[in-house]
C-alpha cells in the first residue's frame, strides 16, 4: 500500500471506531447526560468551571501539595456534587474518558510506541 491509500484506510478505520463508540453505553449514556445539562446553561457553566478548577489543581501542583488541594476542592465542591444532575453527568463523562483512554492504551501499545 502507498502512502495514500494508507492514509485513506486509516480514515476508514477512524470513521468504524468513532462509529462503534457512540453505540458504546458510556457514549449513549454521557450524550443524555450531556443533553440534559444543555438545557440548564448556568448549571453548564457552574460544571465547567469545576471541571477547569479540577484539571489547573491537578496540572498545577506538584504531588505533594495536591493532597491538600484535593482535599479543599472535595470540600468546597460537596455539596455541587450532591446535585444528581452533576454527579450524572460527571460519572457518565467519566466512563467515556476511560473508554477511549483504553482506546488510545491499545493503539499506543500495538504500535509499540514508548
């Protein structure tokens, strides 16, 4: 195969597997939750910036302060998880996350990529 024609079936190949995932439960699932948190836009934007405080304290810090800073964003975020609507959505997220993070763990691996 040429160098076309490889990239062609790569693309093949891509278009199957995002397929396949949005018939996964993990998809299905986080696209209700999705859909149900886009008709509560100031509950949208309360999500986002936890899941924007969440990524900086965790890029951020370095092992040892993130105990500490974890355990102050548990905290302050208590009673915003209680919300079942925020606990749904974050869980169903979640478990798309893993999904394609083994995705990506196996093609890494299949291609012996260090």
């Amino acid at each position: 195969m040429d160098e076309k024609e490889v990239d062609a079936k790569i693309g093949e190949v891509l278009d199957e597997l995002t397929d396949l995932i949005r018939e996964t439960k993990e998809y299905k699932n986080y696209a209700i939750q999705r859909d149900k948190l886009r008709q509560m836009p100031d509950l949208k934007r309360q999500i986002d910036e936890f899941r924007k405080e969440n990524y900086r304290m965790q890029v951020m810090s370095s092992p040892e302060e993130l105990f500490d800073k974890a355990y102050d964003f548990e905290q302050r975020y208590a009673a915003f998880r209680d919300n079942p609507i925020v606990e749904d959505f974050l869980a169903a997220e979640l478990a798309l996350c893993r999904l394609l993070q083994r995705v990506n763990t196996e093609i890494t691996a299949g291609v012996d990529f260090e």
